[in-house]
C-alpha cells in the first residue's frame, strides 16, 4: 500500500457511527436469558454457601462469625431480592409492553405471573427460614423446591417468549426504558 492509498482509504468498522437506539433493545430476549444465567449461577452459590456451612459445622472449625462463607443468610437473601427483583421488573415493564403488542400471549403471561407468585411464596418461606437460623439441610430443601419451580418457569418462558421480546416493535415500546427495572438487578 502506498502512503497516497494510506491517506484515503478509511479503516473499515464493525460499529455504525452513530448507534441504533434500538440495536440494543431489539435484544431483550437476549437479556432475559443472559438475567436467566445470572439467576441460576446465583442459586448456586447460594447453596455452596449451604454446603459450606454444613461441611464446617461437621469440622472443628474457626468461628462461624469470622468467615463470610459461613452466612448462608447472605446468599440466600441476596438470591431471593435478585429474583423477586427479576420477577417485579417483568411483572411492571416487560409483561405490559409485549401484551400492548402481543395479545395472543394473555394465556402465556398468565401462566408465568402464577409461577411469579409461587416463587414468590417459595422466596418468602426461605426467608423465614434464614431467619429462623435453619440448619442446612432444611435450607438445601427450600433451595431445591425454589430451584424446581424456578427451571420449569425459565424454560417455558424462554421457549414462549424469547423470540417475541426480539422483536423490533418491542425494542421500540421498551425504548428508554432501564433494563435493570425491567429485568431485575442482575441484568
């Protein structure tokens, strides 16, 4: 290449000037199995948490209150906000755009609110059990409970809905709209 071919040759790039503000909206079903992703990934540290507690208080072991992993509390709420959090977002922003635009999934919508509500149920005993100062096994129960509904309500979702929340006219109702209100703190 000669210095002239230099000077007026543009690098080519992957990116537009100037973005489509719905390029990344057009991409919630995306999101909403990578917040999926999230929610499992936190379920599962909150029972190694769990896990760790038991394995120690089968040991000789320092106190419980010098090390952090030993707070299934901690987890275990944190898990709980991050999908009650996931949830209420759906429920107030994602749920209402793609009924606006989509009727036909009242039946579908419908299905995943009951899930939302016995996970909700399912949130709140766990809770009370942290609360309570269960010991691991009881915590492992609940965890394994929330976790079955949890999986069940994620597959249908995705199977039912993903390829609806790609849609452009989507993209378009939720524009502006902040993804973590509409698909919880961990999107």
């Amino acid at each position: 290449m000669t210095d002239q071919d230099r000077e007026t040759t543009t690098p080519p790039t992957d990116r537009p000037a100037t973005p489509d503000p719905a390029a990344r909206l057009v991409a919630w079903g995306q999101e909403l199995l990578a917040v999926h992703a999230r929610l499992r990934d936190a379920l599962e540290v909150a029972r190694e948490a769990v896990a760790t507690v038991a394995t120690a208080d089968d040991a000789v072991d320092a106190p419980a209150e010098a090390d952090p992993r030993r707070l299934p509390g901690l987890y275990c709420h944190g898990f709980c906000q991050a999908l009650e959090g996931h949830h209420r977002g759906e429920d107030v922003s994602v749920f209402t755009a793609l009924l606006d635009l989509r009727p036909d999934l009242v039946d579908v919508v419908a299905e995943l609110q009951r899930d939302h509500r016995m996970l909700d149920h399912l949130l709140g005993e766990l809770s009370r059990a942290v609360d309570a100062g269960a010991g691991a096994a009881t915590l492992g129960r609940h965890l394994d409970g929330i976790d079955a509904v949890m999986e069940t309500h994620f597959r249908y979702e995705e199977k039912r809905l993903v390829d609806a929340l790609d849609e452009p006219a989507l993209a378009a109702a939720l524009s502006g709209t902040d993804r973590r209100a509409a698909l919880g703190p961990l999107a």
